[in-house]
C-alpha cells in the first residue's frame, strides 16, 4: 500500500488562486484528495506547487568550473538537431541541488545560441541523482535568431556575420529538407501506381500488396537520415522549437517564418522588446512567449532597451508567457525573485506565482501532471516558512513526486 501523507496548506497557492486552510494528502507520488478544512498532518506551512524553469542550461555551465569547460554551446557546426543536452549534465554540479533548496524540481535544458538549431530541448528533475532518473519529457528543439548566431564566425562549420546571410542559410536548409520530401513522396507514389499495375496484372492478393507496400515505404523512409527526420520534425509542426530572439525586428521575422513554415514555437527571451504591439503580435499568431532572464547585465547592443519596466508593457498586452532564469545567466533560485517586476507592474500574487508553476506548465506541455495542486497531479510540493513572495521566504519542506527532499530547511539524504 502506498504511504500516506497529509500536507496543511495555512495558504495554498494552488497554481490559479490563493486558498486558506486546506489539506492536501498524497498517497505514493500522487495527490489523492484536496479537503478545504485541517487534517491531521505531518507538514504545514504555506503551499505551492512546484516550480518549473521553462528555459536554462543548468548542469552544462556548472559551479567551479571555467567557463571553458562549459558544455552549452557545441562549436563543430551551424545546425546541430540531434545534441542531446542531458549528455552534457552533470548531476554533481552544486547548482542543481540549490535549484532544489528554492523549489525550482524542474527546468527545461538546452544547448546556448551560438548555432541556428543547437539541439534539443529536455525537461528534466533537477532532484534526480544522475541522468538515470533525470529525463522528465523530450520537449521538442533549440534555435536561435539575432545576434548570438552571427557572432560566432571564429567557430567551426559555415558561420555567416550578418542576420541576412543567416536567415539565408536557415531558409536553405528548411526548403532542402522539404524539396528531398517532395521528391521522396513523388517517388513513392510512382513506384505505388507501378504496384498497382504489376497487382492487376499478375493478380496479387491484398496481402501481398500490402507487403509490398510496407517495403516501398521503408525503402523511401531510408532516404533520410536521423538529422532529416529532425527538421522534417519540426518543419510538419510535430515538435515545438525554442527560439532564441531579442529585438523586435527579429521577432518580427520570426513571425513570417512560423507563417511561410507552419513551425510550432515559443519565442524565448524578447528581453529588447519594449511596445506591447509586439507583445501583441506573437498573441495574435498564436506564439506563446518564454520571458526573460530579469534581473541580468544586457551586455551587447541587442538588449539596449532591456528595462525592468518592460515586464509591465508585456504585462498590459495580454499575450501568455512564462518565466525563465536562462542559468547561469540569473541563476535558478532567482526564478521566483523576477516575479518582483510583475508585482510592481500590478500582477496580482496568485497571478504572478502561476507563472512559475501552472503557466509553465502549460508552455512545455506537462499540465497533465505537473503546475498545480489538484487530485491526480504528481505530489511534488513546494512548503514554505512564510508567503513565497516575502523576500525571507525559505521552504522548509520540498516534496518531489512524493518524495522528501528537504526537511525543516535541511537535505534529506
């Protein structure tokens, strides 16, 4: 029988709204049952769910390590689709475990932005004790537009100086990769048409078409090799992409390609836009917006209209987002820190704590389980010494899929 444990919420923020007085009890590493009065319980405190980091390289750029031995960025090619960034993790980097301390159990790893397509996008349980356990869901891939891919010309593979030439290059490689579709299916449906022939002439029975069959479509499918599939992935808006952008007109070019391509994105960053019009644009079509890193130096040209204050104008457009730390650039424990230009900006705090859990959630597609405080979602909570927003907040217990984590503020072995 699964063990049995109650939590009393003091104040639960559950994901959507702020509650008081509520019991939530788990059975294994799920939530059983929510009770709107106090039961007999084990932990109390106030209560949210747990926080989710919807874009960072934690684990790759590591605690104690020189930055060149940093493994965000690979430097061989300009599209790397298949660079698993779960391979360059190290589950020992004192980061992950601090990630723990503050309730931040999960975060989606990709490769940095030096490459148009650098690889992969993984969430993973910064809790797992090494790669094993870690892998939480494969999310989709990693691209990235604007600066960071067109200064890195002193690296390997084909590296063009100007957004023009990398647009370029980019636009080549999707319209390649259809084209050998095309051809690969005009093939296929010759070589059909030719089977339907030889299956009138020598009456074939059904099963021996379908057989036949089966062989041609395999023989068309070895036309592409792991790294097609990959755009072919992206290019049919099977898996979602990433995308790295800053300024607003890249942002805006952004939105032309997911219209000529029918791509399945988020735009990640958006630290230069600075009118909500462009907030606005993405909502229109559809573009959900990963936000940030709040709170960093904006070193390059890029970010000259970085502003705290723009979380206000995002904010006042109505468009969706959710909230990254882009570790190390904030690092992760500052997740719930950059809520603080929200507030300022009049988010209300049930609002702006949903950003970090349920909004999250609903980014990368773990909803289903993860976000909230509801029966059937996965127990991994979040209890806390006073409200999570207070600046001397500090959790005293961390539960993750109905395991102990922390107990009174320790690290449970």
């Amino acid at each position: 029988m699964a063990k049995r444990t109650i939590v009393f919420a003091e104040s639960l923020y559950d994901g959507r709204t702020l509650q008081q007085g509520v019991s939530v009890v788990v059975e294994g590493d799920t939530i059983v049952d929510v009770v709107s009065r106090k039961l007999k319980a084990s932990v109390n405190g106030v209560v949210t769910p747990a926080f989710i980091d919807a874009h960072s390289h934690i684990g790759m750029a590591r605690y104690g390590e020189p930055g060149a031995e940093d493994e965000v960025n690979d430097r061989t090619d300009s599209f790397l689709p298949l660079s698993d960034p779960l391979n360059s993790v190290y589950f020992d980097d004192a980061a992950l475990a601090e990630a723990v301390d503050f309730g931040v159990l999960y975060s989606c790893i990709v490769p940095g932005s030096g490459n148009l397509l650098g690889g992969k996008a993984m969430v993973i349980r910064t809790f797992a004790p090494d790669r094993r356990t870690a892998l939480y869901k494969d999310y989709g891939y990693k691209m990235a537009l604007g600066y960071n891919p067109r200064s890195a010309t002193d690296w390997k593979g084909t590296r063009p100086n100007t957004r023009m030439a990398v647009y370029g290059m980019l636009e080549k490689r999707f319209d390649q990769v259809l084209h050998k579709q095309a051809k690969a299916d005009l093939a296929l449906a010759k070589r059909r048409r030719e089977l339907d022939e030889k299956a009138r002439e020598k009456q074939l029975t059904a099963a021996a078409v379908a057989a036949e069959t089966a062989l041609l479509e395999q023989e068309a499918a070895l036309e592409f090799d792991s790294e097609d599939r990959a755009f072919l992935e992206i290019l049919i808006g099977k898996r979602p992409v990433k995308v790295h952008v800053h300024k607003e007109d890249d942002v805006i070019y952004l939105i032309g390609l997911v219209q000529k391509y029918g791509l399945k994105i988020t735009a990640d960053h958006l630290g230069d836009v600075h009118r909500a019009e462009i907030f606005a644009e993405l909502a229109k079509h559809d573009i959900p917006i990963v936000y940030g890193p709040l709170g960093s130096f904006p070193y390059k040209v890029e970010l000259k209209h970085d502003d705290y204050r723009n979380a206000g104008v995002l904010l006042a457009s109505g468009a969706p987002f959710g909230l990254m730390t882009d570790h190390p650039v904030i690092m992760t424990p500052m997740l719930r820190d950059s809520l603080k230009y929200f507030l300022i900006a009049g988010m209300k705090p049930e609002e702006a704590l949903g950003v970090i859990t349920l909004r999250n959630a609903r980014l990368l597609g773990l909803e289903a389980r993860l976000g909230s405080v509801e029966v059937g979602k996965l127990a991994s909570l979040v209890v806390w010494d006073r409200d999570p927003l207070h600046l001397a907040a500090f959790p005293h217990t961390v539960m993750a899929e109905g395991r102990l984590l922390r107990r009174d503020g320790k690290r449970v072995p």
